[in-house]
C-alpha cells in the first residue's frame, strides 16, 4: 500500500521526532502506512570529519548559521529521490502556519520540511532552494522542529480515513465547516461540584440542540477570540437581532487567511 501523503524531514536532531511519533493516532497512521514520514539527519551530508553543520555569519553578530552549502546538496539530493515534494522551511519570518494552510498541504503527495537550528539559515539557502518559508507563531523556537510536528500533527489528521469519524475534523476550530471556536462540549457526570451540563444537551431534541451549539460557538468566539468575527451585519446590534437568538452563518464573515500570525 501506498501513503496518501509523504513528510521528509531534515533536521540535525532526529531524535526530537521519536516519541512524537510513535504514541496515539501517529503511531496507527504509520502502522498502517496511511501517512510516511521520514527523518533525514543533514548532519550525513556534512563531509568533514567533524560534521559540521554552522559557522560564524560575516560581519560579525552574535550565534551560528546553518552552511549553504552543507544544507542545499541535501535538500537535492532528497528532492531527487522521487517526484520532488513541496519544500517548506521553518523560519520565524516566514508564512503563517493555520488551518486553512493545513487544507492546502492535505492535498499534496509529498512535504519537505527542513528545519532550521542557531540563529537560522544562510539566506542563500532560500535564494537558492526557494522554499516556502513558514512560521508557527509569532515567538521564537530553538529551531524548526517543533513546527514540523505541528504542521505533520495537523495536515494527517485531515488525510482521509485517519480519524475513526470521518467527519470528526470538520467541525473543528478553524476547520472548512465551522471557521470560528468550536463549541463547549461535555460528557458524564452530569452534575459535579455543582457544575451542571446545560438541560439542552440532554434533552434528545436533536434541532433544539445544534441550535444550541451553533449558538455557543459563536458565543466562545465573540469571547475568546472575536478577532475571528469580521463585519457582522448592521442589523446584528439592533434588539431583534437574529443574532440575539439564533446565529445566521451567513452574516458572519470571516476574515480571510490571513498572513501574519495573531
Ligand atoms: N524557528 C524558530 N522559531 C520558529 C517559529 N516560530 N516558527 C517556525 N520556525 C521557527
């Protein structure tokens, strides 16, 4: 069998990924070949006795770089193995990583991710490479690892037949059926510490109840993150607002994926 998707990824620490993969929905993933991913160490295409990966940048300045050319022969010669897969490079400069970025990547056969160390790359590794540079967050990692996980962690579970329910993403935050919050959710018991579950949820009325839910959600969103709410009709604020009880999906329009991380 043949995966649906393939992820190589060349770091200088393979050993970062072990136990990230081989736990939970990952682990059934590539047990049943369902998704690949293989870790290429850069340190193999270091040809001097030390392997060495970095060196001191020109004109001085604090940390190391990651070696032009130490990391573009390798990218290559990965690139050469098979039909060359789309290149990505973990950088804090780079295009924000969301959900819909997700989608886009969970329609491809194969990724190449190279992750970054120190204080990054040689730029002519993106002159020459000229990768999509992508970051995960506006904050600064010790090197592209952590957002290779992510970006692998999230496009799987969007490859089909991954999840036990197929239709178990959609509805997630951000996804394609819902781009705001997800609702509240809960399970038993029904009552602790006097926290009770909403009388609703347990009413066996399946309208009034996704009703309820589409209310919720769009209450988490206006609370939690309203950044994710954009131009909500004039009429919203008025008294008899369909809003005020029922949220209209239409009127909400929601702000477009965005290229900056929040
Ligand atoms: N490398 C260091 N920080 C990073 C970030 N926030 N996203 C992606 N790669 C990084």
């Amino acid at each position: 069998m043949t995966s649906a998707i393939c992820f190589d990824v060349l770091t200088l620490f393979p050993g970062i990924f072990e136990g990230f993969l081989s736990e939970s929905v990952l682990k059934a993933a590539l047990t049943t070949q369902k998704i690949e991913v293989r870790l290429h160490n850069m340190r193999d295409w270091a040809e001097d006795k030390h392997a060495t990966m970095d060196d001191r940048p020109f004109g001085g300045g604090p940390g190391m770089l990651l070696k032009v050319d130490r990391v573009v022969p390798c990218v290559e010669e990965i690139q050469r193995r098979q039909k060359p897969g789309r290149l990505l490079m973990f950088t804090p400069q780079g295009r924000c990583f969301n959900q819909m970025f997700a989608e886009e990547l969970a329609t491809e056969q194969r990724i190449v991710m190279l992750c970054g160390r120190y204080e990054g790359f040689d730029e002519r590794v993106a002159e020459i490479l000229k990768p999509e540079e992508v970051s995960i967050g506006d904050y600064i990692l010790n090197g592209g690892e952590v957002a290779a996980m992510a970006v692998i962690e999230t496009v799987m579970r969007l490859v089909p037949g991954i999840l036990g329910d197929e239709d178990s993403n959609r509805f997630d935050s951000f996804s394609t059926g819902n781009r705001i919050l997800d609702c509240a959710h809960y399970t038993r018991p029904r009552e602790y510490r006097g926290f009770s579950v909403p009388e609703i949820l347990l009413s066996g009325n399946h309208a009034e109840i996704a009703r309820w839910r589409k209310n919720n959600s769009l209450q988490q969103t206006k609370e939690k993150r309203p950044d994710l709410l954009a131009a909500v009709s004039e009429n919203s604020h008025s008294e008899n607002s369909p809003l005020k009880t029922e949220p209209k999906f239409s009127q909400i329009s929601i702000i477009k994926n965005q290229n900056q991380c929040k």
